[in-house]
C-alpha cells in the first residue's frame, strides 16, 4: 500500500536522489520511546530514490541512555502488480557488498545450505548481501544462551549451522541467495546497470491468494481461488524468459517469449533474443494453434506503396512468390517472423542479394551477379512503389496471415484460397506418420 504518494508539496519534491551538495536535505528527526529501555529516543526518516528501482522510506532510531539502535526501510510506492523473485548467484567477495532491499514481505532462501527467513519475520532492510548474511545469523544467536541451557544438543546444532552462515561470507565456493517477494519492492542491486548482470536473475510471478491475504489485498475468510482459466490469460499479458546463447558469438543472451493474439487471425507466439555482448538481434514466430484442415495461399495485389506497411505473419513451412519477377522462395528459407511487408521483402533482399556470400569478392560469376544486382533493384522499385506485382503466400499448414486494412469486410486487393495438401507436402510436414487418435495401441 502506498504510504506516501510522490506528489509535490508546497512546490518540491517530497523524495529526492541522495546528494551530499544538498545541503538544505536533511533527515526529518522525531522524538520517540526507546523500546529497550523505554526512555524517549530519536528517530530520523529519510525519504529518497534508489537507482533504477524507487521511492522508500528509511527510519533510523538511536537511543542516548541506552545506546540501543535500530534501522528500517519501508516502500513508499504501492504494492505492485505481480511478485518479484530476485536470484543471485554471488561468486566473489565483490558480491556482497550490493546493495539489497528487503521488504517485510520478502521470504530469503540459501539452497545451498536449506535455509530460509520466512515473510514478516523481519522488518525492512536496506543493506548489503553481508548486512543480511550478519542479521540472519545475529537473529539465530540471540536466543543461544537459553537454548544452551534448556536444549545442549539443539543450541549444539544451531552453534554449527552459524559457523556456515558466517562462512559464506569468505566465499570460498559459490552460492545462491535468492529474495522472493509478493509486494514486488524488493531489490538486489546490479553494479553493471543500465547493461544486463549475468549473475543476477529477475523474475515476475502472478501472487496466490495466499499471499493477498498476506499482504491485506485479500480478506482472510475470502478464500476462494481465481476462475479456472485465468492461468492462460496471465500467460498472455506475461512477456516469458530463458536463457540461451548468441547465435553469433555464443555468449549467454535472453530469449523473451510472448503470447500475441493477431485481429482477425489466431495466436501466435513470438520469441525475440538480444545479445548483449555483440548486439546481435533476432525474432522469430511461431504458430500457437494446430496445423489447419487445409492449406492457404494468399495473393496480394500491390498497388500503392502503403501496402508495404500491411502486417505480414509467415510462418516457417511458408513460401513465398512474386510471378512477375519469376520468384519463387521456399519455405524455410526465411524463419518465421511477424513484421510487415517492406520488412519481409528486406529480408528477401538481404538474403539474396545484400548479404550473399556468394557475390562478394572475386569468387562472384559475373553473370550471376549482374543477374542478382538487376533483381534487387527491382525490388528496391517494389518497396517504392514504383512497380506494380503479386506477391504469393503459400502455406501448406494454414498459419501465415497478411493483413486486411479494411476487416472485418473483404479486401479487393487480396484473394485467399483454401487447397487440400498434397501426400508430398504432408510428407514434408511430418503428417503422413503422425497418429493422434488410438497410438496406444499395437501396430
């Protein structure tokens, strides 16, 4: 819940970036009860930024009489959308010295040695990966002397399981940390930031009801779960993410994948990669439904240049043609991807001609190349609109879609025909052997 809104007063800004030429900034210092020793105390409140994450509250209280301190931090933005999984994997002693914010919601796991510090079991934080390392084994060691008396052999177990707390910090072999929180106001710094961090990962969730209830988004005796379905409709509005390698240079990259529902069409599912390390980029589409009865061949009849702007859907069992250029690309030859018609006939222009290997240099047959030069022109005068022609999707499966710029009624420049496949292009798909009805049984 939002505890202070960043709103202007009084023509300033109430959270500010933390800046020591500042001078008029300065913690607001209220005057409080000690809780160790009840005598009055001061609390001071700091109200900042935290780069690339957000707005917080930290309290500090100090008492004179009995020395006794304590530190907080509380969000001051509302609770967001969906949950936040940090995961760590800290390698150097380099790594504990980020910065981490903790919320009260946050549970904090360490696979390696079965740990975990449940929700609301500790007050906000902001510290470092040591700080919390510190707190979770000064929290187990305060309770140690009466457990030595009442319980030898446990506080035996616990004096042990302290000694690997504090361990970790020598960083002698790697471990993992991972936060977990449903409010999503957590944080794990990345030192590299605004570029990716390869030992951090950052995850999204949708929360239970569990945790709404947790959170006071839910009332406790509200227990039903959400409607059947609603799994699926997450997954639409959720951009998904793995990890992979560059096709390029084969470091490690990030593919984020994407249910996208096409007007007038179908599901697709669109998965795009973005190498940090070279810049290499790539898409790529795929169908989200099952192979059609019968296959579609779409014609389009290009008569002014705005049709280059038309969306194009082509799958990878799609073939593409223009007759007037007696042109003809099978399928596979371009990947499936989802873009529009001058970025689909780039792509063929770079595949045939700009980036050819086979014209480059000294090893290119003159004939051939002033063949293929003479092509991309006229394709450089299609994408202009200079040139009047056909193009021709031909898609066995029925999963490639170009747009209707007048839906819901008929477009007169463009002519869709159903076929039934032929046993070669079945056999080409996989079809001809595939049995979906009774494969339990016995051949």
């Amino acid at each position: 819940m939002s505890v202070i809104s960043e709103e202007n007063v009084r023509g300033e800004n109430l959270f500010k970036d933390i800046c020591a030429d500042d001078e008029d900034w300065q913690p607001t210092e209220l005057e409080s009860m000690c809780m160790n020793c009840h005598l009055n105390g001061t609390t001071r409140l700091l109200l900042t930024k935290i780069p690339f994450f957000k707005e917080v509250i930290v309290s500090s209280f100090s008492c004179a009489n009995c020395s006794w301190s304590n530190t907080e931090i509380q969000s001051a933005g509302r609770i967001q959308d969906q949950g936040v999984c940090y995961t760590l994997k800290v390698r150097t002693k380099r790594d504990l010295n980020r910065e981490v914010v903790k919320a009260d919601s946050a549970t904090t796991r360490i696979p390696e040695l079965d740990f975990e510090i449940p929700p609301f079991t500790q007050k906000g934080a902001l510290s470092t990966i040591e700080g919390l390392l510190d707190r979770a084994a000064e929290g187990l060691e305060q309770e140690q002397p009466v457990r030595r008396t009442t319980d030898p052999e446990v506080a035996e177990k616990i004096d042990g399981f302290i000694r690997k707390l504090r361990k970790l910090k020598e960083v002698e072999d790697e471990f993992t940390l991972v936060i977990e929180d449903p409010s999503g106001n957590s944080f794990v710094e990345n030192p590299t930031a605004p570029q990716k961090d390869e030992a951090l990962t950052v995850s999204h969730f949708k929360r239970t009801a569990q945790h709404d209830m947790q959170l006071g988004l839910r009332a406790d005796d509200d227990l039903d779960e959400e409607p059947a379905g609603n799994g699926i409709d997450a997954m639409r509005d959720e951009v998904l993410a793995f990890n992979t390698n560059c096709p390029e240079c084969n470091a490690p990259a990030s593919t984020n994948m994407k249910l996208v529902q096409i007007p007038h069409f179908k599901e697709v599912i669109i998965m795009a990669t973005n190498c940090d390390s070279c810049g290499h980029r790539t898409n790529e589409v795929k169908s989200g439904g099952a192979t059609e009865q019968m296959g579609t061949k779409i014609t389009l009849r290009i008569t002014d240049i705005s049709d280059m702007t038309r969306d194009v859907l082509k799958s990878e069992t799609c073939g593409i043609a223009i007759p007037e250029l007696e042109f003809e690309l099978g399928m596979g030859a371009v990947s499936g991807k989802f873009t529009t018609l001058e970025g689909l006939l780039t792509d063929i222009k770079d595949l045939i001609v700009s980036k050819n290997p086979f014209i480059c240099g000294d090893s290119g047959i003159t004939d051939r190349v002033e063949k293929l030069h003479a092509f991309g022109e006229k394709l450089e005068k299609i994408l202009a609109g200079e040139m009047d022609v056909h193009i021709v999707l031909d898609d066995p499966t029925g999963n490639s879609y170009l747009q209707n710029v007048y839906a819901p009624d008929p477009d007169p420049e463009i002519t869709i025909e159903k076929y039934t496949r032929t046993f070669e292009q079945n056999e080409d798909l996989g079809l001809n052997d595939m049995k979906t009805e009774g494969y339990q049984e016995e051949k």
